[in-house]
C-alpha cells in the first residue's frame, strides 16, 4: 500500500516487460552495465544511457511489511512518508523544494518486500540529488508532531484503500486468512490499532534496523557515467555507518491442507470474488510460466475468463489477475466482479471449473503465443524509458535473482512450454491451495415476514 504511487502488478512481476514477437534476442547493454559495494555495505549499481541528458534513481530499501510483527505493522509504508518530513539539515518540505528547483521530481512505493524512494532529475542535478538522498538516510528528523500529523494522513489513507474500499477490505480479510505463519498476512498499510499506536522508540529502531547502507541497493540509469557516480556515493553515502544486518524472516508458510474461506457483509450493488493461492518466489524458475499461466486466464478479451465468465455466460463483468513474487513465496490472485445481484456461487463454479480445464488439459498453443506476445509486448515497452530501466535492474537486482537476468528475460519467455504452463496450473491452482473470499449484501428480511413478524 502506497501513498505516492501503488506497486504496479508490472513491478511485483518482475516487470514483466516487451519486443518484436518471436525474438528470443538478450536485452542489448548487459556490457554497459556497472556495480560497486562501498565499504559500508551499500550497493550501486549504474546503466548508462545517454539518449536524453536524464537521470532515473531508485533506491530500494529492503525492509517491507515482511519484516513487521504484532504492534508494528504498518511502520515500512509510515517510513515512505516520513521520509520527505525533514532532517536535522532540513525542514519538511524542503527535500521537495531543492528537487523542484532542480528541475527533478520524485515518488516512493512501499510492497510486502521492499519501500523504493524514486527521482527523476537533470544530470546537471546529479550531487544535489545524491546530497539530498544521502541527508534523508543518515539524518532523519523525528519531531512529535510530525509523526502524529503523518500518523493521522496514513490512517485516513487506511480508510480510504481498505476501509471504504470493498475491494480492499476484502482482500485485506483474505490475505490474513490465507498465511497462517508467514508475516506476508500483514496488510501493507498496518493494522488500525497498531497505527494508532506506534512510539517514537518504536520509529527510532526499526529506522536504525533498515534504513542502513549495507539494507539498500541504489540504481542508477540515464545520462550519467559509472565512475562518476561512484566517486559520489563515496562522498556522500560512504561515510553512512552500516548498522548489523536485519534479523532474517525464516518462517516457512506451512503447506495449505484444505481451501479456506472468508465471506465478507457489506452494502454492496456489486458482489466480489477473489481467490488466493500460494505461489512463488521472485527467483523461481517457474515465474515466467507463472506470468504466461495468469495472462492466458485474464488478460485480453480472448483470455478463457473473460471469454466465459464475462461475454458467453455473463456471470461477471470483469475478471483479472496477479500474482507477488518476492522474497518468499506469494500469492497468485483472481478478481471476479459480479453484476448486480450475480449469483456469487454459479460464477465460482464455472471460474473453479475453468480452473480444473487448464489443470486437465493445459493450453493451446494459440493460448501460449498470445500469452507471450503480450508478454514480451509490456516487457520491450518497459524498457523503453530510463525509468523503466532502472525499475527492472532494480527489481531484478533486489527481488528475481541478480540485475544480469534481466537482460535474458525474453529468452527465458521463449523457452516456456505447453506443458510447463499445465504443470504449474496442477501444482499451485489446487483447490485446496486456495483461499477464497466472498463480498456480497447480506440478506434482506423479506416484507412479508417482516410485517406478519411485526403482527405476532
């Protein structure tokens, strides 16, 4: 859950990015493309491109909802806005000034995985940013009435996502449901009472914990030269102090025994559907497949769910997916929304019966080569900004394995088969690897009874 912008589906893949269809060429610049660890532990890594005279910065912090317990949830995403709340340098607001004046702009996500701080600047603007990023790491300012003014903005932004959002509180209630042990079941944004609750000690040390150099991967792409940026890292981020390395998440979410359900009233003119099953990690072989299993379900009008669900029997009126793959591994989801007074149980019976059709006799491959047209589509398209760029080295430096797979990415594509693809639709679309979630009105008392009630 975001306050600056929402983690795209196209991140949480991988960036599941694009080219001309058919080509299982590498991704041009693996050469160009160069890292650095500083003595603290901070890793740089810098692609150049010098197309426009235009920078791209990420700096991925490896701390998400992951890594919350009980009485602290919510603290990753709280640390996305405070972080633009001053420093013992600056006050708040001024990060966002110097930026402007710059010509630059920026924007932070947070995930269950990781919170990634973004600017967008002039190289002209090159030391200031890094001045201005390396300020914000080290010196974070923690004035009271900051943290119960950013307090109260995260709380009505809970509201807004969750509270007031069928779709969101919905999904909240299913991914409790569907982790038993992992700490993946904690909701982003945080738990209200947790929210309203947090310390000032509480802040401190879980910003000590990991906002450290050695808990950060900084990405670089656009008109800058690697030695350049790295003497100015040395300058600015080496003298940072490493902090000991996070206490590592080893819970393991137990093998799911049997499907799982959470029904949820509320006054709704459109029912919802969604199912969670247990999936993958970023660095699974299979994430690819995954991709391809997914976009042969939902994504176009010729996918089966639309072509069933949506056009021919008319039991929903839109049907997508996505599915997380990072640290540990995730969900994979399907939304169904219904029309008004859909009956809820016909639809997951046909979506449950679409299901066990891909897991019996998989795909097409008509259904395959679409599936990797549009993939490889969004993949090229990805690639075409510096933006994008360093969202992919980012993501696939922190999240799929090392930053050098993206650039085999569409051979990895290529290489997925028919039977690859049923045999993950058999081994994570089981029903009893799924959890699935109900929204819908409850029962209206009947007029009749209600009045013959009244009588009695």
């Amino acid at each position: 859950m975001a306050s600056r912008s929402r983690l795209s589906r196209m991140l949480l893949l991988g960036l599941v990015l694009v080219a001309p269809i058919g080509f299982a060429q590498q991704v041009p610049g693996a050469d160009q493309v160069r890292t650095t660890t500083l003595a603290n532990g901070m890793q740089i890594i810098v692609w150049p491109d010098h197309d426009i005279p235009n920078v791209a910065l990420y700096n991925w912090v490896h701390v998400g909802s992951r890594n919350e317990a009980p009485g602290i949830t919510g603290l990753a995403h709280f640390f996305e806005h405070m972080m633009f709340n001053g420093t013992s340098k600056r006050t708040p607001g001024e990060f966002d000034q110097v930026l402007e004046a710059n010509g630059a702009r920026n924007n932070a996500f947070t995930s269950d995985d990781v919170t990634v701080y973004q600017d967008w600047f002039p190289r002209s603007a090159l030391e200031t940013v890094f001045d201005l990023e390396a300020d914000r790491l080290q010196n974070l300012a923690f004035d009271p009435k900051v943290v119960e003014s950013e307090r109260d903005v995260v709380y009505s932004e809970r509201r807004l996502r969750v509270d007031d959002s069928h779709q969101g509180r919905l999904q909240e209630q299913v991914q409790a449901t569907a982790f038993l042990a992992h700490p993946y079941g904690i909701p982003t944004i945080g738990w209200p009472s947790d929210i309203r609750s947090w310390s000032i000690d509480d802040l401190k040390q879980f910003f000590s914990t990991y906002y450290a150099p050695n808990n950060c991967t900084l990405v670089l792409v656009g008109d800058v030269e690697p030695e350049a940026v790295f003497a100015l890292a040395r300058k600015y981020f080496e003298p940072i102090p490493a902090q000991p390395a996070p206490r590592p998440v080893k819970t393991v979410e137990p093998d799911q025994l049997g499907e799982r359900r959470v029904t949820v009233d509320a006054n709704a003119q459109t029912p919802l559907l969604q199912f969670a099953y247990h999936g993958i990690s970023g660095m699974d072989p299979r994430r690819p497949a995954m991709d391809l299993l997914t976009r042969v379900l939902t994504d176009g009008d010729a996918s089966r769910l639309h072509r069933t669900l949506v056009e021919e029997q008319k039991l929903a009126i839109s049907a997508d997916s996505y599915f997380s793959s990072g640290f540990d591994p995730g969900l994979v989801w399907f939304f169904l929304s219904l029309p008004a007074e859909g009956d809820a149980k016909q639809a997951e019976a046909e979506f449950t019966r679409q299901i066990e059709r891909i897991i019996k006799n998989g795909v097409t491959a008509d259904e395959l080569a679409r599936a990797r047209s549009q993939a490889l589509a969004d993949f090229w398209r990805g690639l075409a900004t510096i933006d994008g760029k360093a969202q992919a080295l980012g993501s696939f430096a922190v999240l799929q394995g090392g930053y050098k797979k993206l650039f085999d990415e569409p051979r990895a594509y290529e290489a997925v088969t028919q039977q690859d693809i049923q045999k993950v639709a058999a081994e994570f679309l089981r029903s009893t690897n799924r959890t699935v979630g109900v929204l819908k009105s409850p029962p209206q008392p009947d007029d009749a009874q209600t009045k013959t009630g009244g009588a009695q």
